[in-house]
C-alpha cells in the first residue's frame, strides 16, 4: 500500500512538471512568436554531426569546407541587408559578408524555395564541387543548409566582376567608381587566365564539367587581377527539365553557342563559343548585344568578322586600350582570330580549350588556321532579298536568336581542325 502511495504522489510529480512545462512553453510561443521558438526548439546541428555525405573526406575531394550554420551568415551579411548585395542573377541575390575573424566572404543564397532540392542532394552536389580546385577557378569555403535556405559561401573577391570594369565606369579614365581601367597586358592576362579555368572543367577535372554559362560577370577578379571563373557546376543544382533563366536573358542569350540555344545540343564546345564572345568583349569593352549601336555594329561576333574581312580588325580593339600600356598590335590581332575560330557555327570546328591555351601563349609568328564567318547571315542582305516576306517572318528575322541559329551559308561542311598537326 505504501509502495503504491509513493508511486501515486510520483505520477502525480510528473504530471504537475509537464502541465507546468506545457504552461511555460505556451507563454513563450505567446510572447517570442512562432519563427523563432520554432528556431529555439530545432535540435542544432554542430560540423561533427553532418550526415556522412558531408564528410568532406570523401574520396577524390581535394579539400575540405566549413558548414556554417544560418546565424552566422546572417550575421555576418547584417540580415542579408541590401547595402551588402553585391549582385543578383539567376540563382538568386549575392551577399558581401564578414566573418567573425575578420574574412570577407560572398554569401549566395540560392532560390530554390521550398520545392528545392533535399539536403542530400545538396551536399552531394557541394562536395563535387569541392572536388575540383584550380587557380583560375573562385573557391568555395563553405555552406550552409537550414530549412528551405540553402547558402553557398564564396572567398570575396576584391576586384568584383569582369563586366562591372568592362562595361561600367572603370572603362571611363579618371571616372573611375575605384576599379582600374584595364591596359591591354591585363586584359591579355585574363583572357589567357579564363582559358586555363575553362581548360581544367572541360579535359583536367575528375568530373568534365561543362559551365554552361560564360560571360562577363561569371568571372571574378582578385586583387591580382586574375581571373576566377565562378558559378562552375552550379547548373547541377538545378534540374535538367527546369529551365534556367538569367535575369540578363538578351546577355546571356549573346553568349549562346547556337546548337545549345535552338536544339539543347550540350558539349564542351558550347563554352568554346562563349568564351570566343567574351574575349571579344574583352577587347572591344563593348556588349555582344548592344541595339543602341548602329545597325552592322549590334552585334558583336558579326562586327568583328566583319572588320576581320576587311583586314581592319584593330578597329575592333577599345581605343583607349590601344593608346595604353603594353599595347601589342600582332598579338591583339592573333587573339582576335582565336576569339573567331572559338565562335565557329559547327562544334566541331571550335578548338579545344587546351587548343586555344596554346595558340594564346605562342609566339606571335606562328601561323593560326584562318576562322570560317561565324554563325548568323548577312542581315542586310536577307532584309532586302525578303521585302515581301510576311510580318511574323521578317519579325522573327529581326530577332537576335534567329541570326545565331542560322548556320553561315559560306559554311556547307564542318571545318576540320587539325591545326597542321
Ligand atoms: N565571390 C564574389 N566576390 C565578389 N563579388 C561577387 C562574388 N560572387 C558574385 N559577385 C558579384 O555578385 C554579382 C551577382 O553574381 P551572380 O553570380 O549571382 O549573378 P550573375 O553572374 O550576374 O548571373 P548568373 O546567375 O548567371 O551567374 C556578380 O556580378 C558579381 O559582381
Ligand atoms: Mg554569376
């Protein structure tokens, strides 16, 4: 009778802590709101417990990065508030941040909402990611993966983006926005760094990553001035089936080689185009697309095989660049022929990245292959030869894709490019 009297008044203990605790635990969600009780409540998730797909020690993985948790990016981008947004494109806005140690880091917070991807996958794809390290690509330091969040953590890097000085205020001499005006010798430098990233994802990392998205503002630059491509394989995050689209559609749509943009055809090559695009914009600091410009200077590709023709490609080159430091004529003119072999209308006929390296870094005396006209049609030509042609074609005609997925009539058979090997 005593034992079951003892064992009564312990039931009765235990029921009064948890009404009490109940109690207390309705007050708080009352005063602290849901958000962030539901934050006090959610187990934490120290480095040591990640799952063993983040072990970071996974074979092939050349280094290993930190998981930090959603607080400490908050708090390091000051609530991700818009004066430190250092940018936004299609996977969502780029934070500045600074870590408690002092580090400067570029926060992505990528938008894949709710119907995203699961953790797992997450984390496969960021330890891929880490797997592959060269110089001219940006580094990953960390992530971070908290509910719907998913967050990659970038090394900062203090000379921002090629098109922020290629087509922004730097470009103007002594009106600059505290980015340098590029003399010819960095901008050589760059092209040449943006092949070697290009040359390790297509033919040297364990994974053959095709970027997918080449353009200016993909390539970072340190306070060195070289070049770190960034955004490689972060297609991956994002399913085959669910388009991806760049908040700079036309931009990004001038850099698409023509297979990919009309029939979804996928190669290396498809980056060959677009960085045969960007290395013209690097000489010229004009867009591949600008509508303001007159009509045969629009586009760029087509402007510069145009004045290629013409034996005038000097024309092409930034004036300003030409009066700067360390201007090479033979060699500017020897890089704007690789720009044009890389802008080739069939694959096949664009050399491989380890190709255009070597023709980039040889003597200017060696012979390189004479390039084909690129892929689009003389629009001169077709406007005048269709003026009886029915609106919706001449409006199609007028658009920039038709003029990138129409092959050159010149060109009836791939081009073999051995090279004289
Ligand atoms: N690691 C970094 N260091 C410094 N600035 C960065 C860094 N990463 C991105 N930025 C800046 O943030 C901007 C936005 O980058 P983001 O990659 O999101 O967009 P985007 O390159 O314009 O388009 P896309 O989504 O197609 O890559 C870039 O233009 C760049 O200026
Ligand atoms: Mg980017």
């Amino acid at each position: 009778m005593a034992v079951s009297g003892t064992g009564a008044v312990f039931l009765a203990l235990i029921i009064a802590l948890l009404v009490v605790i109940i109690i207390l635990l309705g007050i708080c969600w009352r005063f602290l709101g849901p958000g962030i009780m539901r934050r006090l409540l959610r187990p934490r998730r120290c480095p040591s417990e990640l799952p063993e797909y983040f072990s970071g020690n996974m074979s092939g993985n050349l280094r290993t990065i930190t998981y930090f948790d959603y607080a400490t990016l908050k708090k390091a981008t000051r609530d991700f508030h818009q004066k430190n947004q250092l940018g936004r494109g299609g996977f969502g806005p780029v934070y500045l941040g600074k870590l408690d140690d002092g580090k400067k880091v570029a926060v992505k917070q990528l938008s894949v909402g709710k119907s995203g991807q699961g953790e797992s996958e997450f984390f496969v794809e960021v330890n891929m990611i880490t797997s592959i390290q060269h110089k001219n690509l940006v580094r990953l330091v960390g992530c971070c993966s908290e509910g719907t969040q998913r967050l990659l953590v970038y090394e900062y890097m203090k000379n921002k983006s090629l098109d922020k000085i290629l087509f922004g205020k730097a470009n103007i001499p002594h009106r600059g926005d505290g980015l340098p005006f590029l003399n010819w010798k960095t901008r050589h430098q760059i092209i040449v760094g943006i092949a070697r990233g290009l040359q390790y994802l297509h033919e040297e990392s364990n994974l053959r990553i095709v970027h997918r998205d080449i353009k200016a503002s993909n390539i970072l630059l340190d306070d060195k001035f070289q070049p770190k491509i960034s955004d490689f394989g972060l297609a991956r995050f994002f399913p085959e089936d669910q388009t991806y689209l760049s908040t700079a559609f036309a931009g990004t749509l001038g850099y698409t080689a023509p297979e990919y943009a009309i029939r979804g055809e996928l190669t290396v090559k498809a980056d060959t185009y677009s960085f045969g695009v960007l290395v013209l914009e690097i000489i010229s600091s004009m867009k591949n697309t600008d509508l303001t410009l007159p009509n045969e200077m629009q586009y760029l590709p087509e402007h510069a095989w145009r004045l290629y023709e013409q034996k005038k490609v000097l024309e092409l080159v930034d004036a300003k660049v030409q009066a700067g430091e360390g201007f090479e004529e033979k060699e500017v003119m020897q890089v704007c022929q690789i720009a044009l072999l890389c802008v080739q209308p069939y694959p096949d006929s664009r050399p491989a990245m380890s190709e255009a390296v070597r023709m980039l870094t040889m003597k200017t005396d060696q012979t390189i292959p004479p390039p084909l006209k690129p892929a689009f049609l003389d629009r001169k030509n077709l406007n005048r030869d269709n003026k009886d042609a029915d609106t919706s074609t001449m409006e199609m005609m007028r658009s920039p894709a038709y003029w990138m997925m129409t092959p050159s009539p010149a060109v009836d058979r791939p081009y073999d490019m051995s090279f004289g090997k």
